[in-house]
C-alpha cells in the first residue's frame, strides 16, 4: 500500500497541548433546549488576526464532530490545524484581514465543558449524567462567547458538515449577528442513512465491556476497542467510491503492517484500524457519544415549505458549497436549502464542487482552488470589496465580459442593460463568468442572480460579486416561483441548450418579461462560407468552435425565432439587431445584415396586461 493511502482528514490532528488556547467560563445555571442545566459552562477557543476598531471583521469558524479550537496553526513552530488549507495569513479566511475565533463544542474533550468535567454535585466526571444538548445550545455558547469579545455582529460564521449545521443555526436564530455564511458538505438535517451509521457507531461504544456505563475515567481500562469501531465507521462515510477505489483497489491484498489489534486482511482493513487507533489517542468516547447526538437531532425540516419557513428569518448573505461524490451529505440536501433562501429572495450563491474526495472534501486541498477561492470571494464581496480585479479577461464568447461575435468588445452589453427597467430584479439564465450581470448591478443597484452550468465561470461570477446558482437549465427552473423577477435573461445561451421550448416557457413563467439574445446564422457573410467554401460557418468570437467541440447545438436566425414567437403565442416587444464588426443598429433586412439579435418577449396575455 502506499504511503499516502494512510492520508486524511484526520492526518493533521493530535492530542497534544493547545498552547494558544484560551477560557472563558459564564457564570449562572446554563439552561439547555431539551430540559436540565448546567450550573457553568467553560468554552476553550482559539483566535487569529486582530479585531478591527470597527470590530467588524470577525470570521467565526465552527468545527465538525472530531475538530477542536485549533483550527490552524499561529506560528511556523506551531502544531498543525485541521484547516490550515483554509485559515492563515494571505489564504482563503486571511488572518491578516479578518479576526477568526473558532471554539471546542460543548459536550467536547477540548477544554470545553463536555461528559469528561467535573460535575459539582458528585464531584466525578459527569460521564453519562452529561445532559442532551443540541446544536442549538452549542451556538449559544458560542453567541455568548461572541459577546464576551466584544463583538455584536460577524462578518460572517463558517463551517463543514456538523459545523454548518452551528452555522445554519447561527443565521436562523440570530439573524441580526451574522452578515454572512459559507456552509459547506451540510445538511438540513441527516438522511436516515447517516442517522444509522451513527446508531451503529454509539453501539460499538456502549457495547464495549470496557465502557463501565461511562464511568471509566479512574478505571485501568476504556471503551478504546468501541471507539475505534466507531471512529471506523465514520471513515468509511467520509470517504467516496472513487477514493476507495484509489487508495485501495491496486494493493487490496498488500496491508501495511501497522501494530493494530483489528482485521489487517486488506489494505483498507489496515487503513482502517491505523485510524481508529489514531482516534482514541485524542477524543472521548463519552464526547463522541454527546456531539454524534446533537448533530442526529438536528432538524430544520424536510419539505420544501418546512425549509422556507425555517430559513425565513436570515437576512445574511449565503454561499452553499456541495461536493458531487459526498453521499454521507448529499448535494440535494444543500440544493434544498438554496431553494428555501431562493424562494424567500434571500442572496445565495451555490456551487456543486466536483470531486472524488467524498464527504471529507471539504477538509482536502484536492479541490482547494475552487472552494477556497468561492470562501475568499465571498468574504471580499461582504466587506463590498469584490475582486472583480483580479479577474483576468479571457476570451470567451460564451459569457466572459469583453467579446462579442466577432471582436474582444461586448457590444450588445449597453443595449441589454438600457432595456432593463430602474429598480427592476433580474435573472440570468447561463450568466457565464457573470459579465453581464455585473454590469446590470453596478447600473443601479438591481437585484441580481444568475445561472450557471460551469464551476469555474460560478467561481468567476462570485469574485464579480454577484450571486449565481450552479444548475442545469434544461432541468427547469422549479427553485423560483411564478413571476419572481421583473426580468429574465437568455444571453447568448439559447443555442447552447436542449430544451428550447421548455427553458424559454420556465423563463417567461419566472419572469414577467424576457431578453432573448443569440448570433444570427443567417448573417451574409456565414452564409458564404457554407455556400461558397462548403465550411461550416465559424468566426472568432461566439462561433469560433470547429463544428467538431462547438457547444453551438442550435444554428437559428432572426427569422427562425420571430416564426418560433408567432407559433408559441409570445409578444415581442422590441426587437433589435446589430452588426457587431460595424458597431451598429441594423433596420434594413436584419435577417441577413445583422450578425447579432436581441429580443424582449413575454406571453401574448400578459403584454396586454403590460403593454
């Protein structure tokens, strides 16, 4: 087996002494969601950067089920964090322009009060006695702790997996105290197939002869062979098909000789038992037991209309991060709660990251470059700092700002944003890099969204600072309601498309107008190279593709479309062409002078209702 196969999330975490870490503990009874109290709690946490004299750049990072405070490390001789990838000076979370905190949770083994502290009443580790708590009472801890700092709103809160469900909590709780959050491979609630992974594992605990009914702090021996399982069975979630298939399928039968007590049979069986035993070095069984509790009763609902109430209240900003092989948080959960920011026209901007990684992505550097740099946008975009700078033009003409047809300049941007009301919300089907809606935003402030296919052109639209959906046109618009926008956008997408007729309907079905534009192909000049030269017609800009790799699948002119409007019952109501190596107007024969269209369309009874 290689030597990297015994890589993971978990490669970076020890159980040595945090030596940054510092306490605080709230005085008075702590009353929990579910009943009981305790009489004080103590949160350890950690921080990074400096707090502003505005002191309002504060980035609060919540940890999943295995994490602690140390999230990264604060000097070159410092321990490792679990998210160095992420958090330090110049990365994606820059502690040399925001002020991180991130906290052990309570219920933890970190410093945190949590089963392993002393109970008053007994004065014995509280053990099994610990109460229930939730991911809610582990967000209050953190909303006083938040306070202790002088600190009354965040930038923004953070986290992956158990941690985004602290940072759902944060924004549909206290959605005075959050201006934004980055919610990454989370859920609003678990599938029961990860609930059951987790039944599983606090069997393997409680289970163990050696668990003394949580009572095994003073005893010579502890629930370690449970907890290993446990611990097991979680990588086992973590992890996808694809990465087992890499690390394990060509050395199934080659396991490293680690001294582990388990089965060893089989690379993966090595892997396994080598991780398991790393765990119990550092975490409690009777923690892991508390946290894998709260994280299953954690419930913001089902349905569609269950969610759209739950995320009602938040009044952040949003960017939603998904991982297309995490089957442990699968992307639907997170599509689910775009829908319910979408339907309570609440900004979010989302991405379904492509990856081998699984669940455990979040935590990798393998597909760092894209979510990384969506976290950095998104944190510039809140300080109304976006890096729209830093976006290099490249020429494209399937959505990047400055081409057109046939030049580097997009001409047909100025008379697409004239032709959209003042104050009017819009929605971009196939935004691109986000070009276009950029400018439709800085015109005059407009509400703005786009949709996007491509990762790496949502990436750029978020660093543009717009918010943009990463979905598939042709699986319909069901997110927005019925005439949610003034204005819906069909830039140079639709002969891009397979359903035609199904996107131009969802489009006028969300939208109260729309702005249809496309190359004409029955311009002259390709006309002649199909006549004449027998070629396919291509150019430099939009049409530039050989007819082998072009994304062009509709080849249709002016005239096509204003038959297609005739036989569907729509209205024009303006139609314009341009000949974009002329830079101008054309109103003799566009069908064969114009290289470029533009259309405003609606139903026919709507345009009588709406001249």
């Amino acid at each position: 087996m290689a030597e990297n196969a015994f890589d993971s999330s978990d490669s970076v975490r020890h159980a040595n002494p945090l030596r940054y870490a510092q306490t605080f503990t709230f005085d008075g009874p702590f009353h929990l969601e579910l009943g009981g109290q305790l009489p004080s709690v103590t949160v350890c946490y950690e921080t990074y950067g400096k707090l502003n004299a505005a002191r309002d750049n504060a980035v609060f990072v919540c940890h999943a089920i295995s994490g602690d405070s140390h999230v990264a490390q604060h000097d070159p001789g410092d321990d490792p964090g679990w998210w160095d990838i992420a958090v330090g000076p110049g990365k994606a979370i820059d502690t040399g322009r925001y002020f991180v905190v991130c906290a052990n949770l309570l219920g933890g083994c970190r410093g945190t009060t949590g089963p392993g502290s002393i109970n008053p009443e007994t004065g014995k580790p509280y053990a099994r006695d610990f109460p229930t708590v939730t991911v809610g009472d582990m967000v209050e801890v953190q909303r006083r702790l938040i306070a202790h700092l002088g600190i009354k709103k965040l930038l923004a809160v953070t986290g992956g997996s158990m941690g985004g469900h602290q940072a759902l909590t944060w924004a549909t709780r206290f959605p005075d105290q959050v201006a934004g959050v980055m919610a990454l491979a989370t859920s609003p609630r678990l599938t029961s197939q990860a609930l059951a992974f987790d039944v599983v594992a606090r069997n393997a605990i409680m289970r163990d002869p050696h668990y003394h009914a949580g009572q095994y702090y003073d005893k010579k021996t502890k629930p370690e062979v449970g907890l290993a399982i446990a611990r097991m069975i979680g990588h086992i979630t973590y992890l996808s098909p694809e990465a087992m298939s890499q690390k394990f399928e060509t050395d199934r039968f080659q396991p490293r000789d680690v001294p582990v007590e388990f089965e060893k049979k089989f690379s993966v069986g090595s892997y396994l038992g080598y991780q398991g035993q790393k765990f119990v070095e550092r975490f409690d069984a009777n923690s892991y037991l508390t946290i894998t509790m709260a994280m299953d009763l954690f419930d913001l609902g089902t349905t569609p209309q269950d969610l759209a109430k739950t995320f009602a209240p938040a009044r952040c900003q949003w960017l939603i991060v998904s991982y297309t092989s995490d089957w442990l948080f699968p992307p639907f959960q997170s599509r689910a709660m775009v829908d319910a920011l979408i339907a309570n026209n609440i900004p979010v901007s989302y991405s379904n990251v492509r990856s081998d990684c699984g669940h455990d992505a979040f935590l990798l550097p393998d597909n760092f470059a894209t979510y990384g740099e969506l976290m950095r946008a998104f944190l510039a975009n809140l300080r109304g700092a976006p890096l729209e700078n830093a976006v290099q033009p490249v020429p494209d003409g399937l959505g990047n700002a400055p081409t057109s047809i046939f030049h580097k300049r997009r001409v047909d941007y100025d008379r697409i944003v004239e032709l959209i009301p003042d104050g009017a919300t819009v929605l971009d089907l196939g935004c691109g890099r986000g070009g276009l809606l950029a400018r439709v935003k800085k015109k005059s402030g407009h509400r703005v969204v786009g949709i996007e296919l491509k990762e790496a052109s949502v990436l750029t639209a978020v660093r543009r600072g717009v918010d943009v959906i990463q979905a598939d046109l042709n699986d319909g618009l069901r997110s927005f309601a019925d005439k949610q926008f003034d204005c819906v956008l069909l830039s140079q997408t639709l002969q891009a498309i397979y359903d035609v007729e199904g996107v131009l309907n969802e489009m006028l079905r969300v939208g109260k107008q729309g702005i249809v534009t496309f190359p004409n192909m029955a311009y002259e000049p390709l006309r002649r190279m199909l006549a004449d030269e027998g070629r396919a017609p291509k150019s430099t800009g939009l049409l530039r593709h050989e007819w082998y790799n072009s994304p062009n699948i509709r080849f249709l002119s002016i005239a096509d479309f204003e038959d297609f409007c005739r036989a569907k019952g729509l209205h024009i109501h303006r139609q314009i062409a341009l000949n974009t190596e002329k830079d101008i107007e054309v109103t003799s024969d566009p069908n064969r002078h114009a290289d470029f269209a533009i259309f405003v369309i609606s139903r026919q009874a709507e345009a009588k209702q709406n001249p």
